[in-house]
C-alpha cells in the first residue's frame, strides 16, 4: 500500500500544540475528540500556560516532550504557527495538520504567512495538511484518530472523503451517519499548502479500508496530475464529487463561438469525464450515490425492474428512471409465468410491475424473487407505500429476505413511513440504500450508469493518443508573421493554410478583388458557390451580412459582388476590398469544431452542432488536451443531436470517423503550437461521403 501520507493517517504519536482545558475553544475539542475517539497511541498536549489538561501533563513546547512525535495538531494564532511548525522540524515531527486560519485564504499578509509555513515544512520534509483545515479522520480500528474539532462522531466504514470546506465537511459527517454510511478516513484539506485532493487520491488509491472516495472541492490546484490519479483510481473505486462555484459573474467576453459557450464551469465536467468521476449538482445527490455504493456493486447495465404496492409511484420511478436513459424491459414470460401462480388477477403484470396495496411481505418476497431470478434485469428498484392494514416492518424483512438471494443492487423507496422508520433502519442495517421518493433513485442510477459505461470502455479500449504527420514548421511561419505585424486574430487563406498543415480537409478556397478576377474563380469553383467577405477582416461575417451562399449563376455573383462592395464602402488607403470564394457544400451536417483556453484547465477542444445554431442551440462538448481516440468518440455521440450525425428518419449516417480524426488533428495542432487563445472551425461539413466532409471556414485568435 502506498504509505506516503501514513505520517498523517497513521500517526503513533500525536502532539496537540494549542490545547486547552477551556470548553469549547478548537483546542480543547480537538484533544477532547482524540481522548473520547479512543485514539490508539499517545498523546501530548502543548500549552506553555498549563501544566495539567484533560488530566494530562502538558508542555510549554513540542521540544520539552521526551518522546518521538509523528504528528502536530497545530491550533495556535496565525503569528505563531511558523515559529512552531520551525520546533516541529527540529523535533523531527513527520506530519503537520494546521487549523489555525488567516492565511491565504484572507489574501495580504496571509499569503506571505503561508509561504513562510511551506518553506519550513519543504526544509525538514515534513507533510502538512491545511492551514484553515477542520482536521483528519481515520477509523481503522488498530489507530482511531478523530483529530477534528466537531460534534461529529464518525462511524467506520469504507468511504474515503476529502473537503475543502471545515463547516460542509463537519455537516456532511454528521449526517452520514443517519443513512448508515461508514468512513475509512476523512481529511478537511483547507488551504492545500501542501496536500491536495491529488495526493489524498493517490494515498486511497491503494488503500483496502477504501472502497469509495467522496469529494466537496472548489478548485482543482493541478487539473493535468488529477485526470492522471483519477483515471488510475476509477478502474477500481468508484469516486463521486460535488464542485462548487458552477456560475461565474462577470466573465470576460470571448470573441469566438467557442470561447463564447465555454463557461467556466465546462471545464470541470470535462474534467471529471475524462476520468470517470461521477458530478453530483448537490450534497444530496452526493449521499444518494454514496447510499447506492457503499454496500452493494456497480449495476452491470441500465435495466431496472420495478416492483411497488402503488401505481402512482410506480409511475412516477418510471419517469425518472426512463428520463435518465435507464431501461424498463418487459416482464419476460417466465416471470409472467411464475407471477401469476400467487398474484391476483387483478395485478397487471408489466415492469414497472404494481402488486396492488393489499400486497403483504410473502406477496413482496416472490415478487422480488422472481424479477431476480434470472439475467433479465440489472437493478432492482422495491418502491413501498405503507397502507393502515400493512406492516412496514413486515415487509421491509420481505425485501431482505430477497435480496439475501440476490446478487443484483437493490434500491428502495419506503413511502408514507417517516423519516428513520423501523423498516428504513432495518433495510439500512443490511445494507441497503433507502429513499424517500423514487425520482432520486433514477438520478442517482443515471449518474453511476454513465461511471460503469466509462469504466468498461476503458477497460475494454485503453486509451491511444495517436500523432500525424504535419507540417508544423509552416504554421510556425504564419504565427510569426502576425506576431511580428502585431496582429492577433488568423482568418482567410492564412486560417486555411494552417488547416491544410494539419491535414484537416477544407473546401475549396480563392481570393479574388476585380470582378474579373471573381467571375473567374467562381466558374472554376463550380456553381452553387459562397461568396464571404476577406477584406476587410470582420470576425463574425454571418451578424455583419458578409456571407452570401447559393450563387448559382454569373448575374447572382455579379449582383452579390457589387452589394458587397458597396455596403463595406471606401477602405483606408493600402487596404483592398477582396471577396473569398467557394464551392458550395450541401446535403452534410453543420458541426463546430473549436478550442479555449480555460484559465485552470489550459486548451479545451469544442464540438457540437455548428454554423449560426451553435450559440442557439448549445448542443455541444468539451474536453481536455490532449485528446484520445475514446475522448474524441465521446464528444461526438455526447451530444443530444448526435441522432443527426448517425443517421435519422432514413438519412445515410455520416462519416464519424473523418469527425474523430479533425478533432484528434486538432488536438495534435493546440499541443504542438501553445500560442491560440481560440480556435473556431465554423462549419466544418460532414456527410456519409468522406470527399464532401470538409471545413468552410476557420479563424485563429493569438494570446
């Protein structure tokens, strides 16, 4: 097992520097958690005031103690924590956790103070949690360390939780228990001076009290480290997070289609995508998945069974489950079969199958047996409203009964019987996750079924990240030709020409100002064609009335031509007014491909449904550089309006695989030039005819 934070986790000795005998001061607490948490190992307050805590001898320093300490609970005034975390070095303490606040989390004066903090840990290779940190957790039995300063008491289980927030962290303990959820450890990470979520990851990653990794972040330090941890983890450990800060105010405005829709959160679902962590939007929804893991597998597949004694919440689990992208097959015969041997002949035997309210724990029992007994379904979803004349507790064993049989996940709803009934304890305390009402049971499914999905695909298809033979010097050429003309934004035949040294197709593509010059580059295009204003350069062509399509004739061009022309007016002397010329495509989908520059997460690829309808519909996906073949896959059949690309109503499906390699192209193009700021490929034309599957347009925005 990885050991590298065992001085933290795993301490045999503890000192608490700033303990107190004062109730309700953090350091009396915290020494008062360790006594009442049994802590396996010694314990040394240190307060140069007393002589006597919580019946112990305490020190005026962590020096005066005789014996080794392996780790320092530091609760003293921000001024101070240096000048003892400095005592700890040369005491040889292993591991700092550091409550004391008023670091950079206030800014100013705080910051320099926590850059006096890590050079001292750095200097005596110390590890530190915090500083402004609530405290650490472990339940293993052989340590029992509960170095926190909260009322919770924490049950031992197997999940492993990290926060970033001391108040949420102490809330979400303290309910945890409630829904019979157990930790293995817990670390309240504050500042992340020194350990971050990265390195807790990697600590549990190994860890065999760890079946689970739950997480409250607000940022994400190192983005590129985490997608590396966390794919590792997600092979084998489910890991489910909550990140705060999903809206941002008074964002700067980006000047392109790509850097208009990539708010900041996108970069943080991309993210969590590209290495299986499950996104919850709320606290809640990160118990329902903790609830739904904690004691039973990852479902296999997205077939649910139903099986209630009331149609109405049956109907409504059916909705939720349905509109999350589960499955509700049909009872198969065999089930009908045996149903009907002891159902009534009024239960109407369909999935979601409503036994009616009569339905005691025998009728539950055989139910839910027969459902289970063969490979027809994947999950198995008991919904209970309890009638006057039915005992809960009753049933509630039925539901065990059947499940101790089973080892398909179980997911129960028991309606009407308040909150910690005796039946919800019961179902609890075997294990199961139990809700209240059933729509929660389908978002919470839905949210595990995209993780399975992930996880076996990676299994089955590692990841390739392929390379293409380019020309990177000649895009090297036009970035500096710009650089030195002081100019940022690429577009015309310049944009095309670092297309083409990707080896990204592009239709067809001329520049021409006399009209004899555009007669004739229209008749070598081929009619229908598109006419777009080169110069003067204008960013958003389509807004400014500068793109004229469908000229099928010599008189439309002439006439387009000379609008043109005069709408734009005189230009500044030395400037050419030029039109740019092409064939026009048709019978393909419009799509987007782009690039921004997220300022946590670096180059984010776009793809979505392109031309004007991509600021309108929003139909689109992001991911983190450097793009794999599964990655680029993902992006295209992510996309609601995917069905377009794959073929509709008897349209030919188009050629996904020319999709995936422009965006691995584009790809290979951010990472070997890290000069874009934004990258719009707008529309890019995709048909089932790979001939006709070509980008219309582009434009390149310098940092």
């Amino acid at each position: 097992m990885n050991k590298s934070l065992d001085c933290i986790f795993r301490p045999r000795s503890l000192a608490v520097i700033g303990a107190s005998s004062t109730r309700l001061k953090i350091g009396r607490e915290i020494l008062h958690n360790l006594i009442d948490y049994e802590f396996n190992g010694k314990i040394f307050p240190v307060n140069p005031k007393e002589g006597v805590i919580h019946s112990m001898k305490a020190y005026a320093s962590v020096l005066d103690i005789p014996d080794p300490v392996d780790t320092a609970i530091i609760v003293v005034p921000k001024e101070k924590v240096a000048g003892v975390a400095e005592q700890c070095g040369q005491k040889g303490v292993k591991g700092l956790v550091v409550i004391s606040a008023g670091f950079r989390e206030v800014g100013g004066q705080g910051v320099a103070l926590e850059e006096e903090l890590l050079g001292i840990v750095k200097k005596y290779g110390m590890r530190m949690v915090g500083p402004n940190c609530f405290g650490v957790v472990n339940t293993d039995p052989n340590v029992r360390l509960n170095a926190t300063f909260g009322k919770a008491r924490p049950k031992p289980g197997n999940l492993s939780f990290i926060s970033q927030s001391g108040g949420l962290g102490e809330a979400i303990l303290n309910f945890a228990g409630s829904l019979n959820l157990g930790f293995s450890m817990f670390c309240s990470v504050g500042n992340k001076a020194d350990i971050s979520g990265n390195d807790l990851l990697h600590y549990w990653k190994d860890d065999p009290a760890t079946d689970m990794i739950l997480m409250y972040i607000e940022n994400v330090g190192n983005p590129r480290k985490f997608i590396t941890i966390a794919r590792e983890v997600t092979r084998t450990k489910p890991v489910a997070a909550v990140k705060s800060g999903r809206t941002v105010q008074g964002a700067k405005a980006a000047s392109s289609h790509t850097g208009a829709l990539a708010g900041m959160d996108v970069g943080v679902d991309a993210l969590f995508a590209q290495c299986g962590v499950m996104r919850t939007t709320t606290i809640e929804e990160l118990y329902d998945i903790a609830m739904a893991l904690s004691h039973q597998p990852v479902p296999k597949g997205n077939r649910v069974a139903v099986v209630t004694n009331a149609g109405g919440p049956g109907i409504v689990a059916t909705d939720a489950l349905i509109g999350h992208g589960l499955q509700l097959p049909p009872l198969p015969d065999e089930v009908v079969n045996r149903l009907r041997s002891f159902l009534p002949e009024e239960v109407s035997l369909h999935n979601p199958l409503d036994l009616v309210a009569g339905a005691r724990g025998p009728e539950f029992t055989m139910a839910l047996e027969a459902v289970c007994a063969g490979d027809w379904y994947d999950t198995i979803v008991p919904i209970f409203v309890q009638p006057i004349t039915i005992d809960e507790i009753d049933v509630a064993q039925a539901i065990i009964n059947a499940k101790q049989k089973s080892a398909k996940p179980f997911l129960v709803s028991f309606m009407g019987v308040g909150f910690r009934s005796r039946g919800m304890e019961m179902l609890m305390e075997a294990g199961m996750p139990v809700f209240i009402f059933p729509e929660a049971i389908g978002k919470a499914l839905a949210t595990i079924e995209d993780y399975r999905e992930y996880r076996d695909k990676l299994q089955a298809h590692p990841d390739v990240y392929p390379t293409y033979p380019v020309s990177k010097s000649a895009v090297e050429q036009i970035i500096a030709r710009y650089q030195t003309a002081g100019k940022k934004h690429i577009v015309g035949q310049d944009a095309v020409d670092i297309l083409r040294a990707y080896g990204i197709s592009v239709a067809p593509y001329a520049i021409a100002a006399e009209w004899d010059e555009v007669r004739r580059a229209a008749a070598e295009a081929g009619y229908p064609v598109v006419m777009k204003l080169h110069t003067p350069e204008i960013l958003h062509k389509t807004e400014a009335k500068a793109v004229r399509v469908d000229i099928r004739n010599e008189a439309e061009l002439r006439a387009n031509y000379d609008d043109l022309k005069q709408r734009i007016g005189p230009l500044p002397a030395g400037e050419r007014f030029s039109v740019a010329l092409q064939q026009m495509l048709s019978g393909g989908v419009e799509t987007v491909i782009g690039m921004t520059n997220d300022p946590a997460f670096g180059p984010l690829i776009m793809f979505g449904l392109g031309g004007v309808y991509v600021e309108i519909m929003k139909d689109v996906t992001f991911r983190i550089t450097p793009l794999s073949e599964g990655r680029a896959e993902e992006m295209i059949t992510g996309l609601k309006s995917y069905p377009l690309l794959s073929g509709f109503r008897g349209s030919k499906p188009a050629d996904i695989e020319i999709l995936k390699e422009t965006l691995l192209r584009l790809s290979q193009l951010v990472g070997d030039h890290t000069v874009f700021a934004e990258i719009d490929i707008n529309p890019f034309i995709v048909s089932h005819d790979r001939a006709r599957c070509k980008a219309v347009d582009a434009r390149f925005i310098l940092k």
